[in-house]
C-alpha cells in the first residue's frame, strides 16, 4: 500500500517571522486603547459602574459571531492578496474608522444619547478587531512548521506586549511630555484620549500593511504537499452544516481548554470593565459618581499606565516562553503564569499607594503573557492543517462565551453582592485566574513537536 510522502514546512527567520507577527503590534495598539480607556469614555458619556459591563456586550457577542465565520471563510479563501491577508487588512481598516469614531461620540449624537453611539462604536471596533486578529493566528500555524509553533506564538504575543505599551502610555506621554490637555467638560473626551486614538487608528493600518506587503502565503497546492489529507473531514459538506459538523467534532484538546479560557477571560474582562473604577475610588479616594474631575482623569491615565505595565512584562516574559516550555512543559508553564496573575489581581485590594499598583500588574503580565501564547501553541497541535481558520475561529467561542457571561452577572455582582464596590470585582478577577491554574492541569496536551523540518 502507497504511502504519502510529506514535506515539512522549511523553518522560518527570525525577520520572517517578525514581518508575519507585525500586524499583531497595530492590532494591539488599537485594543489597548480600546481596554484601558473605553471604560474611562464611556463613564463620561453617562454609563454608571453599576451598568458598566453591559456596554461592554456588544465586544465579545460580535466575536463570538465573526471568528468563526471569518476562519470558515478564510480556509477556503485564495486571491491575489492570499488566504488570510484580505480578512485581517479589512479588519485593519474598519478598526481605524472605529477608534476614530468612539471618542467623538458625542459630537455624533444628534438625536441619539452620546452614550448609545459610544455602545455602537465599541461594537464597531471590536468586530474589525475580531475580523483582524483571528486570521493573524491562522497564519502563525499556516506558515510555520511545529517545531516552531512555540516559537511563532511567542513572537507574536511580544509584538503585541510591545503595541499594547504604546497605546497604554500615549494618553500619559502626550499629557506629562506635550502637555495636551487631559480635562474637559463634562461628556466630552479630552485631547490627550482623542490624539491617542486618532494615533491608534493610523498605527493599526500601518502595521497591518507592513504585513500584507512583507509575508507571503503558501498557494492551495503547494500548502497541500505540507500536510496529510484528514480522513475524518473528506466527506463534503457546506455553509451551516460544515460549521456545526466542525463544531461538535472539535478535538479533545480544545474542549479542555475551553475550560481554562472561560476563566482566564472572566478575569481579564472583570479587570477591564471595573479596574478604573476600583482605582479611583479604592486608591485615589474619590466619590462615586465623579467622572469629570481632574483628579478621575488622572487616575484613569494611572490605570492606563499600570495596563502599559503588564503589557511591558508580557512582551518581555513571551520571549523567554519557549525556554521555559522545554524545561517544564506547557501546561505547567500556564498553569505558573495564571497563578501569578491571580495573586497579582488580589493583591490590589491591600494596595494604597498607587505605585505599588505596577507590582501587581507584574503578576498580570505574566499570565497575559501566557494567555496569549500557550493555548494557541498547543490548540495548533492539537488541529487538522486543513481546519486551521475555522478552529481558531470557533476558538474564540471559548474567550467571548466568559465575557459574555460577565457582561450580564458582572455589573449585578458588584452591585448587589459587593455593594457598587468595584475593588472586589478584582478580587473576584483573581481567583478565577487560580481556577484556571487548576484547570489546565487537566489538559491532554499529547501532540509532539517535530524538531526535523527537513524531509
């Protein structure tokens, strides 16, 4: 009986893989202004704490719905431009358009509260973000062979470290070093948050494009040599029958993650939505309600800062990912930097001077860190070639599904369990990031890396 002959992918530069991961930096420019500072925006618009995550809805409900759509299509997508480059340069663009958009809200809303059009700005934004990002890590997997998933995965959270800290500190550095106002009346955002997003926008698109033009894609037939054809997915199917016949047969692997990722992203959406206000009123002292003084504004800053901190220590610690890999494995590897970031995200409750905060966003950095990675690096070797897209894409359920949740229990925990005190909706963060610790133990992470990339 006939044997396939398989070729394995040639291994990658480091300047390859870079130029393939670049994009990530923009993407990530964009989102850290949109998780530092949309809270801060949307308080000034008239959202109450209380209320807060169900504006926050909108974000992960558009992606549940668009990753996978995006990854089903962009699997079976070749044009000029490649399988996956159309999707995130579109993506690249609408996100521009949306970070444009949202702080001007207010100066949109003619006959609609400024509040409604800020919800359908973060909706916009975090949909192209969505359309953006899920091919970015179906490319990582296309492209690289697997001994260098790790690797590519690593890189590709280090760029993304790097936009994260960019778009964390801009509001600051354009405030304390331009000296661009930071206050303005009362719903309306002020010039250092407006110039920062109007930056993001142009970033994103141009670090996109470095991308799009520096990274090629491997044509159908030549892709087809690199891997074995799946006998379990030979049988045609099309549109909603695919999609639910991908679904239920997703691997064991990915359905043990899901675990982890639901309360990894429980932790982090809490840490979004509520740690502005936790800061302002645990740390700064300031009265419920007080969204427009100065004194908010600087905290808010502050909280960008502290994101531009645990941004700073992923980019650095994913660097240092596979090394730790080799010597005690993934799993244990994620299972250490959750931890880290739990005991990080408690820790804020028994902080009072506002410095100290940049310690505890070390132990978040380092579970950011890992999020970003991990899961992916053994997702990709746990998935057929051929369902790379639409497994990422399907994925996504597993980060948007926790978020969703937390969206609508979020805001009436911390209402009526924690008496309106966000502080302790950190608390609660935290110790869903131990659970996830707990959970990934019990991942079956039995794919082995080749380390041959020569036939």
């Amino acid at each position: 009986m006939a044997t396939l002959s398989i070729i394995q992918k040639p291994r990658m530069s480091f300047w390859q893989i870079w130029n393939m991961s670049f994009g990530f930096l923009g993407i990530q420019f964009g989102f850290a202004l949109q998780t530092g500072y949309a809270s801060s925006i949307l308080l000034k618009f008239g959202a109450k704490v209380d209320n807060l995550s169900w504006f926050w809805l909108a974000a992960p409900l558009t992606g549940m719905i668009i990753q996978p759509i995006i990854g089903h299509y962009s699997d079976r997508t070749w044009n000029r431009l490649g399988r996956r480059r159309p999707y995130f340069l579109t993506g690249a663009l609408l996100s521009g358009v949306a970070l444009c958009f949202l702080p001007n809200s207010s100066g949109l809303a003619f006959l609609i509260p400024p509040i409604i059009v800020g919800a359908g700005m973060l909706m916009l934004m975090d949909a192209s973000f969505n359309v953006a990002m899920e091919p970015f890590r179906a490319l990582v997997a296309d492209n690289l062979p697997d001994s260098q998933h790790n690797t590519g995965f690593s890189l590709q959270t280090c760029l993304i470290g790097v936009g994260a800290i960019m778009g964390s500190f801009l509001p600051s550095v354009l405030a304390e070093w331009f000296h661009v106002s930071q206050t303005a009346p009362k719903g309306i955002v002020p010039d250092n948050l407006l110039y920062s997003f109007y930056a993001g926008g142009l970033v994103l698109i141009g670090c996109i494009l470095w991308t799009v033009i520096k990274t090629k894609e491997y044509p159908p037939e030549e892709y087809a040599r690199f891997h074995k054809p799946d006998l379990k997915i030979t049988v045609k199917k099309s549109g909603i029958a695919e999609f639910m016949y991908d679904l239920v047969n997703m691997p064991k692997t990915m359905k043990q993650l899901g675990i982890v990722q639901f309360f990894s992203w429980f932790a982090l959406f809490s840490m979004w939505v509520f740690t502005t206000s936790a800061i302002a009123a645990h740390v700064y002292h300031l009265p419920a309600g007080d969204t427009s003084s100065r004194q908010f504004n600087i905290a808010s800053d502050w909280v960008g800062k502290m994101f531009g901190v645990y941004n700073a220590v992923s980019a650095v610690y994913a660097l240092s990912l596979p090394w730790v890999v080799k010597r005690i494995n993934r799993k244990r590897t994620h299972a250490f930097s959750l931890t880290m970031g739990g005991i990080g995200l408690i820790s804020i409750f028994f902080i009072q001077n506002h410095y100290l905060l940049f310690l505890s966003m070390v132990g978040v950095g380092l579970a950011w860190g890992s999020i970003l990675a991990m899961p992916y690096a053994i997702l990709s070797s746990s998935i057929p070639a051929k369902k790379i897209g639409v497994y990422m894409g399907l994925f996504n359920f597993f980060i948007t599904f926790p978020q969703i949740v937390n969206s609508l229990t979020g805001s009436l925990i911390v209402k009526y369990l924690f008496n309106s005190q966000a502080i302790y909706g950190l608390v609660m963060a935290g110790v869903f990031m131990f659970l996830a610790a707990i959970s990934v133990l019990f991942v079956h992470d039995g794919a082995k890396i080749q380390t041959i990339d020569k036939p």
